[in-house]
C-alpha cells in the first residue's frame, strides 16, 4: 500500500507538470490555451491525487504481506475479502449501468428505460444478503 501511494504521488507531480507544460505549449502554439486539453490533463491530478490518497488513509489500516521486508510468499495466501457466491446482481448492475451511461450519447429516452433497471439491480446487490440462501 505504500509502495502504490507514492506511485499515485509521484504520478500527481508528473501530472501537475505536464498540464502547465501542455498549457504554456498550447499557448505559444495558439496564442491562447487550449482549454479542454488543459482541463482533461489537470483531472488527471486529481483522480492520481485520490488515489494516492486513498492508499494512504488505507495503508495505515491495513499492513499485508507485500509491505513488509522480510516476508515470505505464504504469508500473502490468506483470504483477502468476501465475494458473493453465485450473485448475478453484479452483471445486472453493470449492464444497466452501461445502458445509463449509453444514455448520453444515444439520447435520454434511453436513460429513462435504463435507470429503473439500474436502481433495482443496486438495491439488490447491496441487500443480497439480507435475505435468501446468503442472509447472515
């Protein structure tokens, strides 16, 4: 966890670099800067700059095998969550999700179809085990 938060870091800095560079490039090449590439770029200081975050509030948590020097490949095996077995809701959840976002782009009577769909199938997903076979 560690090792992956100065990986986001360093990829922060190199993207604060590379927007200013991108920006004064567009200027000298446009005379003015180039808006969307500018901002597409700088998001992507703030998505790497989460991330890095996010690693490092969990790396304080969280100490697995991969962060420690001295050890062995077994230490690593144990059980790393707990997935659903045999949840279809998973994929309808994505699917619907996919049509929510196809949305955009085809038109928003397609949203209004998708979203119901979408809504149920997170509904049933995050309440899966609440009830039936898996309810703990």
């Amino acid at each position: 966890m560690k090792t992956n938060k100065n990986i986001f870091l360093l990829l922060t800095v190199f993207y604060v670099l590379i927007t200013a560079i991108y920006g004064y490039w567009s200027y000298l090449a446009n005379g003015k800067v180039e808006i969307i590439g500018t901002a597409a770029i700088g998001m992507l200081v703030f998505l790497s700059g989460f991330i890095a975050f996010y690693f490092g509030k969990t790396a304080k948590n969280f100490t697995g095998a991969e962060d420690l020097p001295d050890a062995n490949i077994e230490d690593g095996e144990a059980e790393s969550g707990f997935f659903a077995p045999f949840s279809w809701w998973p994929l309808a959840l994505g699917i619907s999700s996919a049509l929510c976002f196809t949305a955009l782009a085809v038109g928003w009577w397609l949203f209004v179809c998708a979203f119901p769909l979408a809504l149920v199938a997170l509904i049933g997903f995050v309440f899966e085990h609440s009830r039936g076979a898996h309810a703990h």
